[in-house]
C-alpha cells in the first residue's frame, strides 16, 4: 500500500520505518527540514535502537523517503497517518492540539478520493469526532503504545492493536495496513473514536498511577523507617498486581506520560468528570524530585553551595536520547540554580541536554563526572551505571557518598566500597 505518516519525530519516524518493514511504500513528511535532510540521508536525529539500520534499508530497499510538502504526501497516500506532536498547552494542562488540526487540514484539502486519515497521535477524547466532522475525508484513531527505547519492536510487535473506526471500510483498510502483525497473532480492538482515544490516555493514566502508588509507599517507608524495594518485590508476587511499573525512584518524565495525565484530568473536567487523583498521582511523583535536592542538600551538611555534584544521567530514561520533562535535569538545575557546580553525564543525551542546559557542566564519561566530587547523584536507569565499579570510583571523588534514585543500585557493594549510599524509600543507615 501507499502510506504516508505525518511527523517523524520518535513515533512518525519509527511508524514510517516499520511500515516500510511490513512491506509498504511509505513518504513520511514533516515540516522542519533539517529532520526530513537527516532522514533522507539516513541519519535519525534522535537515539533509537535499530532505527537508524531500518531506515537505511528502506531507504535503500526504495520503500521509504522523506518530504516537507504535504502536498505531495497527500497526492501520494491512500492511507495517512498523522504522527505530529500534542504537547501540553502553555497557558493550561490541557493539550496542544494545533500540530494535529494544521496536519489534519493540510492533508485533507489535497487528499485523493478515498484516502483515509488516521490519527496516532495521543489526543483528548473528542478530537477525532471533531476532525471527522470538519473534513470532507474519512478518519479513523489508531493509538499508539510504542516504548522510547523499544520503539521499533513494539511498532513491529504491539501487544495490541486498537482501531477506532466508523466504517468497514476504514477497518479493512486499517487490517490490509497491519495485515503482517495481525497475522502474528496481535489482539486487535476495534472501538468507536471516543473509546480507541481512551484506551491510549486511560494506559497511560494507569502506568503513571502505578508509578505513584509505589512512590507514595516510598514516602511513608522513609517516614516509618521501611523498605520500599522489599515491600514492592513482595507486592509485586501478587499476580492481580504484578511488579512491573512497581520500582520506586525519582519518578517518570519524558514527552508523554506527564503532559498526558494532565491533559486528560483537564479534558475529563471539561467532560464534568473529576479525576482529581490523577492531580495527586503528579503530584507524588514531583515530589519525587523534591526529594532528592532535600537528600543532596542533607548529605552536603545542609546546603549545597559550593559542592560538585556529580549527575549520573539526563535522559528521562534509559536507552532514549529524550530529555523532555526528565527528573535527571530538573534535579541538576535546581541544584545548580542552589549554587552546587553540577556535572552531567549520560551516554546518549549530551547533546540535548547541553542545548536545554548550557549552564551546567558536561563531562564525557561517567568517571570525569565523578572525579573531585562531594556527591553523586544515580538519576537515569543506564545498564553503564549499573555496571560501574565503586571500589575505583570512590579513589575518584572528593567523598564517597552517593544518592540512588532509581533503585537498582547494589547497596551492600557500594557500602562495602566505602560509599554512604542513600536511595529513595529505604531507611538512612544508623
Ligand atoms: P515529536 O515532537 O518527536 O515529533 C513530532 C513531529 O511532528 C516533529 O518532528 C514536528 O516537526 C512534526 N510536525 C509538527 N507539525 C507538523 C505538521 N503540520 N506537518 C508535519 N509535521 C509536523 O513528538 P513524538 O514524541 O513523536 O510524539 C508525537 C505524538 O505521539 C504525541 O501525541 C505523543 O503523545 C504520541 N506518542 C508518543 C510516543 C513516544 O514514545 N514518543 C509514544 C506514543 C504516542
């Protein structure tokens, strides 16, 4: 089929790829040039496992190319999925929705007789009926789930499939589209618009309030002098609750979990529905951050002016070169806005956290980061930092004292190394 997705950025580029993959003739279109020149070439500006080897084989197999005009991509599809950002808008929480309506209309004013337009956008409930009933095209809502990090398996490999559909036809499309993923057995669900938008917005609704719940746990075992690993380990054997999502830390971040439990507890109010909880499970988890600038202050005797801290990480989670809303940063220029001299490292988000924050200090390893330092702060999940070795470390820095927090940190190693280790949620050591 002839398919065209409207966005590359991490979801429009890793759907063009894919779709490319499942055998399809795919334009992917977006409106900044310097992103659609990376592409074409080859280079995909953002990190992603396997991304950058799948666009190069359909760049070269001649399945995929990369546009700006929209025109063309409208001339060219049959099948168009729009793919362009739904930040939080900046004068309430609710979502920005003017990338979506200016794609929507610029395809649906060139669009061929019978193309479909699909949005996998994250929206607010209501959107695709509004599109719908303001083009002359028809739309169908196809949610995506896709994991930064693990963008390109779960694109080929969804644990479900959702369509929101308002006729066969959009569905047999939608199926001839999927038709690979399908035949692998995915589940598929087919909604009407109001449910298929819910089912991205409630998923991620769920994840952040599984996040909270373990990180308001973790509030109270540093009150009652508890373990939250050990309680979330044993919670976590229960299979009506399951461990994953259950690890307590600094808390999520990125460009979708925080911007889309707010915009949809503010679309839900405009509904005349309350999901005040979802204001308190925000609420937690930036506390979360709170925290840890409190333990920094505390382990540099009450203050952090003058101290070199040490940051272990800047993307909002491992295997992602994404700094958007990441706990990491936000922690580092605090303390730096508290007079600490700050030094990041991440292995993948230097760039973009240099051009986000160019007042802190960038080093090019972990162990640079850490030499000379009064304190080190462990704030993106990276399998490097797991690995380091805090026997060496600690002749690097000024003192050996540490802050976990992500959890996974071996305490008995790091105290055994001569480290005062502090994590979030687990007692201070007497
Ligand atoms: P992004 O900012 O990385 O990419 C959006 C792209 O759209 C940018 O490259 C921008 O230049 C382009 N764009 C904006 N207006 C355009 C227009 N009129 N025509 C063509 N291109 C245009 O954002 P993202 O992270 O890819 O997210 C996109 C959407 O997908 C959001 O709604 C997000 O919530 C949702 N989503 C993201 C993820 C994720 O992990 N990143 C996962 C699931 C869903």
């Amino acid at each position: 089929m002839r398919l065209t997705v409207i966005g590359t950025g991490y979801l429009g580029a890793t759907h063009a790829a894919c779709m490319a993959e499942l055998g399809h003739d795919v334009l992917g279109v977006d409106v900044d040039p310097d992103k659609v020149a990376a592409l074409a070439a080859g280079r995909v500006p953002f990190h992603e496992p396997g991304l950058g080897e799948l666009v190069r084989k359909h760049l070269a197999s001649g399945r995929l190319r990369f546009t700006t005009s929209c025109e063309e991509a409208a001339a060219f599809g049959q099948v168009h999925f729009v793919c362009v950002g739904t930040p939080q808008r900046k004068d309430s929480e609710g979502a920005d929705l003017t990338y979506v309506d200016a794609a929507f209309a610029a395809i649906a004013e060139h669009a061929s007789q019978g193309a479909l337009l699909v949005g996998k956008s994250t929206v607010p409930v209501g959107t695709a009926r509004r599109l719908a009933d303001a083009h002359a095209v028809e739309v169908a809502w196809n949610p995506e789930f896709l994991r930064e990090g693990f963008a390109v398996q779960d694109t080929l490999r969804p644990d479900r499939l959702v369509f929101g559909v308002e006729s066969e036809r959009a569905e047999t499309l939608l199926r001839e589209v999927y038709a690979p993923v399908l035949a692998a057995g995915t589940p598929l669900v087919t909604a009407d618009f109001p449910t298929a938008e819910l089912v991205k917005t409630a998923a991620n609704a769920f994840l952040a309030t599984k996040i909270s719940f373990i990180n308001a746990m973790a509030e109270v075992c540093e009150a009652a002098g508890g373990d939250v690993s050990v309680l979330a380990e044993a919670l976590g054997h229960d299979e009506r609750i399951g461990g994953k999502f259950l690890r307590a830390g600094v808390g999520f971040g990125g460009g979708c979990l925080p911007k889309d439990i707010r915009a949809f507890a503010h679309r839900a109010g405009e509904l005349g529905v309350s999901l005040g909880f979802l204001r308190e499970v925000d609420a937690i988890n930036m506390r979360r951050r709170d925290k840890v600038v409190a333990l920094a202050r505390e382990l540099c005797g009450g203050g952090v002016l003058g101290a070199r801290i040490a940051v272990l990480g800047a993307a909002f989670k491992p295997d992602s070169d994404d700094i958007r809303d990441s706990p990491a940063l936000n922690v580092a220029a605090r303390l730096k806005l508290d007079g600490a001299d700050v030094t990041v490292y991440d292995p993948e988000a230097m760039d973009n956290a240099r051009k986000a924050f160019p007042l802190l200090g960038y080093a090019v390893s972990a162990e640079e980061a850490l030499r000379g330092a009064d304190l080190v702060l462990h704030l993106t999940e990276w399998p490097q930092f797991r690995a380091l070795d805090p026997g060496r470390l600690a002749s690097l820095v000024s003192r050996p004292r540490i802050v976990d927090g992500r959890g996974v940190l071996d305490a008995d190693r790091w105290t055994a190394a001569g480290w005062q280790f502090r994590a979030l949620g687990k007692p201070a050591p007497a």
